[in-house]
C-alpha cells in the first residue's frame, strides 16, 4: 500500500465522525440550555405569577427550603444529562444506518468497476435513490454497455480479418502449390492473380496501420492545394465499372473549383471507402449521387437509395469494428478510416437518414483554402 492510499479516510469514517461532532456540540448546548437557562426561566414565571418582592405572594417563598432547590437543580441536571445521552445513541444509530447503507452502494459501485477492469463487461450496477449516486451508477451501467459493444465489435473484427486474410493467403499458397508441383502452367495470368490477391493483403495491412497512427496521433498528411472536385471525379471514374456491372446509376455534380488544402491521396481514400459503402448497400436499379459545392467551406454529398440506416446507428457507423449487415463482405473499419482521415484534415462528417429502405446521405465538411 502507498503512502498516499494508507492516508486516506473511508467515506463512511469521515461520515461517522461529521455525525459524532455535530452530535457532540448539540448534546453539549442542550445541557447547557437545561441546566442554566431553566432555573432562571422558572424563577421568573414565579414571579409573574407574584411570588418574590412585591408580589402578592411574597412572604411566600417556594424556595425556601435549600434541599427544594438542590432538588430541582439535580433534576435539571439528571434531566439534561439523560436528554443528551439519548440523543446521542439516537443520532449515532441514525448514523450508523446511513452510513452503512452509502457504503454499502459505494462498495457495490467499487466492485463493478474492479469487474469492469477485470474484463467482466457484464457487470451492472443498481440504481440507488440519492441523485448523485444514481448519477454515477447511470455512468457506470453507460460505460459497461459500452465495453461490452466494444468488446462484441472487436471480436467479431478478429473473425472478419481472419476471413479476409485467410481467402488471400489460401490463394496465394494454393496457386504457388500447384506451380511448383506442375499441375499450373507459370502464366502471366496465374502470377497477375498471386499479385492481386497479395495486392489486397496490403491494402488491408495499411488500412489497419492507418487507423493505429490516427489513434496514436502519428498520422502524416501532406499540405498541398487540391481541388476536391477533381478527387471526387477521378474516384468516381475508377468505381464507375462497378457500378455498372451491379446495374446502379452514378452521377457526379462538381463546380469548377472546390479547393481544400490537405492531402489528396487520403482525400481519394476517403470519397473511395464512403462511395463503396453507397454502392455496397445500394441494390440493382439504384442510384448513387455525388454532389460537391463550394464556399467558405467544402461540402462534399454522397447520396444513395439502399438500405438506409436505423436513427439510433447514425453516430455508430463511423465507429471501429462497426458493421450493420454481416451478411455483406467487409471489416467495418472503411467509414472509420474516413473518419479518421476527414477529422485530420479539419473536417467533419456525418450521416444523415430516414431510417431503413429510405437510403442514406453522407456529408464531408472541409475547410476551403
């Protein structure tokens, strides 16, 4: 244990002992009261009612007899004492059950997050009444909830990557097999697929490796001029035979000019990863729109008419591991990845829908040069 953690005092110690002092000073201002203020009190309700000098009664003394006056000042003591005393043991059992029960819940919290940190990302906590700890269980139960979507993401993008790194790899190692042995003829063709299947090896290697230095904050991107239009264009003109053989529309609508200082390479990656995803999730005989404007910032708009996205995973897609429909092939990090690079370049983005089978618009904000 360090130093500083042997000098901590419990909650429930230092409640106890707000308790005992405040218990303390009114115990010891009741006796006080008692025990002097009271005499004088009586004595001058004697003589109201006409007793001492001057009074009608004043040849009667009620105090006339010292033992009379002793007596009731051991009373008022006795009085004052018992008083005290049982207000004392009151309070301390009133006390002792508060500050039993905030431990109590302070301690289940302790033990939730010790789970937490454990890897149990099951572990809940009830709501207390009291409006602070409800409060913080509420943040407690939100940040498990959280772990454990987290937790699910990532597994199932371990189960994703080694799909997509096992299809790749058992062609490479299947196609070099069958050379060595004979049974293929080393054609151009057969190493042009060994190279392509490599090929998407790597681009899922620098996917991955692009997503840890954005996380890291290592991400290097070059300041040159460049105008998105042009990008958008020549991102469209590579996907469009994609599209056509899925049998959806693109169109593309860019101004003369649209200039954004950053790097146009991740520029191209990012209108790429948010256009596959339109295409992805666009069925035969839909259309994929892109619209660019320009002004004191860059709008970029990519409008398609598939499946559309719930409101309540408007915010998520953009988040690691993250995929809607499982059915479809794909890591979930594409619109991660255009998160990343889109937020490195001062912009933002975002995804707008109706909800499902309404399509789905996303918009990249950057700042003009």
């Amino acid at each position: 244990m360090s130093a500083a953690t042997g000098s901590r005092r419990s909650v429930g110690g230092v409640l106890i002992w707000s308790y005992v002092a405040v218990i303390a000073v009114v115990a010891g201002v009741g006796f006080v009261t008692v025990r002097f203020l009271t005499p004088r009190l009586f004595e001058r309700r004697l003589t109201g009612m006409g007793f001492g000098a001057g009074g009608p009664r004043h040849n009667q003394d009620p105090f006339a007899d010292p033992a009379i006056s002793d007596s009731l000042n051991r009373s008022l003591t006795i009085a004052a004492g018992v008083a005290a005393l049982a207000g004392v043991l009151l309070a301390a059992g009133v006390a002792w059950w508060v500050v039993r029960t905030l431990s109590a819940r302070v301690h289940a919290m302790r033990d939730a997050t010790h789970r937490l940190a454990a890897g149990d990302h099951s572990a809940r906590v009830a709501e207390p009444p009291e409006a602070e700890l409800a409060d913080l269980a509420l943040s407690i139960n939100t940040l498990a909830e959280t772990l454990e979507a987290t937790e699910q993401n990532r597994a199932r993008l371990i189960s994703d990557l080694a799909h997509e790194l096992r299809n790749p790899l058992t062609t490479i190692e299947g196609t070099m097999e069958a050379l060595i042995d004979g049974v293929m003829e080393p054609t151009p063709e057969t190493f042009a697929s060994v190279i392509e299947e490599a090929d998407r090896l790597r681009r899922l290697t620098d996917d991955l490796s692009l997503l840890a230095k954005g996380q890291e904050g290592a991400l290097q991107l070059s300041q040159d001029r460049v105008d998105v239009g042009d990008v958008v264009s020549a991102v469209a003109d590579r996907l469009r035979s994609q599209f056509e053989l899925k049998g959806v529309t693109l169109s593309v609508d860019v101004p003369p000019e649209a200039a954004v200082v950053g790097d146009a390479d991740r520029l191209a990656q990012v209108f790429t990863n948010i256009v596959g995803n339109a295409l992805t999730h666009t069925p035969q005989g839909g259309s994929v729109a892109i619209w660019v404007r320009s002004g004191s910032e860059v709008v970029v708009r990519v409008t398609d008419s598939g499946s559309g996205i719930p409101a309540d995973q408007l915010v998520a897609v953009f988040d690691r591991y993250t995929r809607l429909d499982h059915t479809r092939p794909g890591t979930g990090i594409g619109l991660n990845i255009a998160r990343t690079l889109v937020n490195a370049h001062g912009g933002t983005i975002a995804a707008h829908s109706d909800g499902p089978g309404a399509g789905t618009t996303f918009e990249v904000v950057l700042p003009s040069a």
